[in-house]
C-alpha cells in the first residue's frame, strides 16, 4: 500500500516522462514495478498449486463457513485486511516520511515530498522481504524443513523481486539521496524505521484489522452465526499471542 501511494507521488516528479542516459524513463522504471505487483497479486489468487485463495481447496469446516461467493470475492476480503492494518498504522507511515524528508531537505535534495515518499516505500518492502524470509526460517526450525523447502511452497508471498525493482527504479528518480547520516539523522530514522515494524506486527493490527473486515464483509459468510463463530475465533487467537507476548516478557525478565 505505501508503493501505491508512492506511485501517485512519483508522478509529479518533474522528470517523470524525460528518457535518461540509458533510454529509460522514470514512468518506465515504476511501470516495470507495478506490472510486477500485478503480477504477484495474480500469483497469489491463481498461482499453485498450492492455491492459497481458491475455495474449494479449503478444508471442509472452513469452506463451509462461506457463502456462494468467488475465489476472487475471497481473495478481495482477505486483500482489505491488509488495506486495514496499513490505515491503523498509517500514521507511524507519515512520521518516517517527514523524518526522511527532513534528512533531504537538510542535505540540498530537491523534489524531497517525493522522493521521502519513495525511500519510505523502500523501506517497506525491504520489511516486508525480512517478514517474509524470517518467517521461512522460524517455520522451518519449528517443523524441521529447511527454508528453501518452505520459500517453494509459500514462494507467492515473497515480495523481493517487486523490492528489487522498487530500489532501481529510486535510483533513477535521484541518485544524490546516497549520502551518509550525521548519528543523530540515523538514530532518528532507525527509530522511525522501528516504531512502524512494531506496530506492522502488533496483534492489535493484525487481528484487530482482521476483526474490522470480517465484519464489514458480511455478504460473504453463509450465515450470520457463521461470520459471528469467525469474529469470535478471531479474538480467540488475539487473547493467547497477547498471553504468549505476556509471558515471554515475565520470562525474558527472570533471566
């Protein structure tokens, strides 16, 4: 979601429809971004197998919960709790942009709206990617498959060759945003860079997003016990990863 709204941005860029050295545009460069973002969003709706949002691979308990609805009216609902949890920790989005762009305007960088915009994009992908490739590794250790096994299966999630895109294409838009941070600057940012993983990974988010749609997609659930059984599922698994997080902490704290 930060990309996308990046994207609004990068297009008042100044250079934005100009060819550079190497015949490439800047339009061009975030074209090749978002037809890949297209393209991860179609891999995860119909890539496999295995099919992640397809309904009749589900297990017969789950399936049933659901009305008659699409695989991709499925995958729209599941899609808008993301939308959820980036609107729950947006403001903690805007405090590292005005942290980046206060870093570029101090260092002489022009265009620094945008271009704050486009390094925080970064930034989130980047987390994303570690996400992603933590959770491989946890999973594995706790299931005993190596990684690489795991990245095959879970592969339509993994959102590096979107970052790796993203990164060349703000490289064209302003190669003079590679300086170094004074430790303040840095210490700053990291802190910023912190305060929004924190929050991308509260439970609050992640359940508390999931609650919201549940229950504004009422249209999708077989019955109203049906959507009421998964709300309250849903506050379930917040209650004991809050107990598990609680308990970490009482232990973490003895030792």
């Amino acid at each position: 979601m930060a990309c996308l709204e990046a994207l609004g941005k990068v297009k008042e860029h100044p250079r934005y429809r100009k060819r550079a050295a190497d015949g490439i545009s800047i339009k061009k460069r975030f074209k090749y971004v978002l037809d890949e973002y297209h393209k991860y969003e179609r891999n995860l709706l119909y890539g496999g197998p295995p099919y992640f949002f397809r309904l009749k691979d589900l297990p017969p308990d789950r399936r049933k919960s659901f009305g008659d609805i699409t695989d991709s009216e499925y995958f729209d609902m599941w899609t808008a709790i993301g939308a959820q949890a980036y609107s729950r920790t947006r403001p903690f989005l805007t405090c590292l942009v005005n942290k980046f762009k206060l870093s570029l305007e101090s260092h002489g960088v022009k265009n620094t709206d945008i271009i704050a915009w486009v390094i925080t994009a970064t930034t989130c992908l980047k987390m994303a990617v570690r996400v992603y490739e933590s959770a491989m590794e946890n999973a594995g250790n706790t299931v005993g498959i190596a990684p690489s096994e795991l990245n095959k299966i879970y592969k339509a999630f993994n959102m590096r060759v979107i970052c790796e895109l993203w990164m060349k294409a703000e490289l064209a838009i302003e190669p003079s945003t590679d300086y170094d941070l004074d430790g303040v600057e840095l210490k700053n940012i990291q802190l910023g860079i912190m305060q929004l993983e924190e929050q991308w990974m509260n439970t609050q988010t992640l359940y508390g997003s999931a609650v919201d749609i549940f229950k504004e997609y009422d249209d999708v659930w077989r019955t109203p016990g049906e959507q009421k059984k998964a709300i309250k599922g849903l506050f379930d698994m917040m209650d004991a990863c809050e107990k598990a997080e609680e308990e970490e902490i009482r232990s973490s704290g003895k030792n």
